[in-house]
C-alpha cells in the first residue's frame, strides 16, 4: 500500500505512475480531521489508469454526498453511526434506524455548522475542524461535493491534555464514548480514548494533539448544547 495525504493529487498521480494501482481507497470526510477528497477529479485520475475508487463516506453520509454520482465505483458505510442513528449493533435495527435519517442528518447538519462558528469564535479554542468553515482547507471541493456538512466537528481547546479533560469531564450532555452519529451528542478526546495506546510523539505524527476534541452533534436543541459547550469552556 502507498500512503498519501488526502489532498495531495500530485502524490496520488505518481502513485498511479510508478505502481500498478489496483484501488484507491479513502474516507470522505476522513476522521478526526474532516478532510475532504476531490471525488469527481480523484475518480477521473483513477480511471485512466484502470484504478477503482472506494470512498468511506461514513461522516458524510448519503444524504450529504453522493459519491457514486461524482464517479467513484464503490462506498462504503459503518452502518452503525449516522444510517442506524442509534449508537446499536443489531443489523436489523437498522431498516428502523434509516426512516428518520433525513430528519437526524438535517438537524445534526445545522447544529454542526452552528456550532464550529461559534467555537470558531471562542477565546478558548485553538482550531476548529469542520468543512462547513471558510478556515477548512478543503471547504471549496466541501461545498462543491456536499449538501451538507455532517454532524461532527473537531476542534482543539486552548489547553493540555489535563485541561482538555477538565472540559469534557464539565459537559453535562453528551456521552464520553469514541462513537458518532447517534441521536444522542458524543464526545471524545482522540489522545486518550480512540488513540490511547500510541505514545504522545506517535499520536503527534498523525496530528492527534492533546488539546483535540471530537464532538458528534445529536438531535438535541441547539440552544441546550450550545449553553453546554460554553460552561464547560467556562471551567478552563
């Protein structure tokens, strides 16, 4: 396998140059980070060298991107997270799970972007991480390829890892768990849940700073994790 950056189109043209490149595979948005990938023009790359194209588009959804219509040949989805909605397991409770799909994406679409504007504001965070955001180094092929941006944005508080667990330890809504796209709001801090066994200098490498927060918006009011989020910033 050859590792490239998501955007880097030229590291992906020499890829499919110097090797037989049987398939191309990505998420899009990729996770924590949120990158975004130019499906139509990686497809197109990918073709004329005989390359299928598989797109995780767990993050996105299908409502939000339609991958195969922008020519990739596979995509793949966690069925668990936002198709399902309900944070379960049982494949068949997920036929129940996708009848409110439309209704959970659109809620957790405008909470999202509601929300990465004002952390983006806010004194305490660092960055914010969200393809809905001008500041997302792929928003333009974002909103090209998206009707929507998703429920999940990462962002990195103005703190260490002890202060960053301060935060998540004062939010009173949502659950501390390393899932996403449920009904209910998650959160999770990459350094010590879903990347815990690597060493502070191997999570680094991948950007996974101790100060990096992934949170899912649910289907909660907007104005009650809105509160949520600025009293817990309030405590560092």
């Amino acid at each position: 396998a050859t590792v490239i950056d998501p955007a880097d189109v030229d590291g992906l043209e020499s890829a499919l140059n110097k090797n037989k490149v049987s398939l191309f595979f990505t998420e899009s948005p990729t996770n924590p980070f949120l990158r975004c990938v130019d499906i139509e023009k990686v497809s197109k790359l990918c073709h004329s060298k005989g390359t299928l194209v598989c797109i995780d588009g767990t993050f996105a959804t299908p409502l939000n991107q339609k991958a195969l219509a922008l020519g990739a040949d596979l995509v793949l989805h966690s069925a668990t997270k936002f198709i399902g909605g309900h944070n379960d397991n049982a494949a068949y409770l997920i036929i129940r799970g996708m009848k409110t799909l439309h209704l959970r994406v659109q809620q957790q679409n405008s909470t999202a972007l509601r929300m990465a504007e004002v952390l983006e504001a806010h004194p305490r965070v660092k960055r914010v991480y969200y393809p809905g955001l001008p500041s997302h180094p792929e928003h333009e092929i974002a909103k090209r390829q998206m009707t929507g941006f998703g429920g999940v944005v990462s962002f990195e508080v103005d703190g260490d890892l002890m202060t960053t667990i301060k935060f998540v330890d004062a939010l009173k809504i949502p659950y501390i768990a390393p899932s996403f796209g449920g009904c209910e709001s998650i959160v999770d801090q990459p350094a010590i849940m879903s990347y815990w066994d690597l060493s502070q200098a191997e999570r680094s490498k991948y950007g996974i700073l101790d100060n990096l927060i992934r949170f899912s918006f649910g289907v909660e009011d907007f104005e009650d994790l809105k509160a949520d989020i600025l009293q817990a910033l309030e405590t560092i």
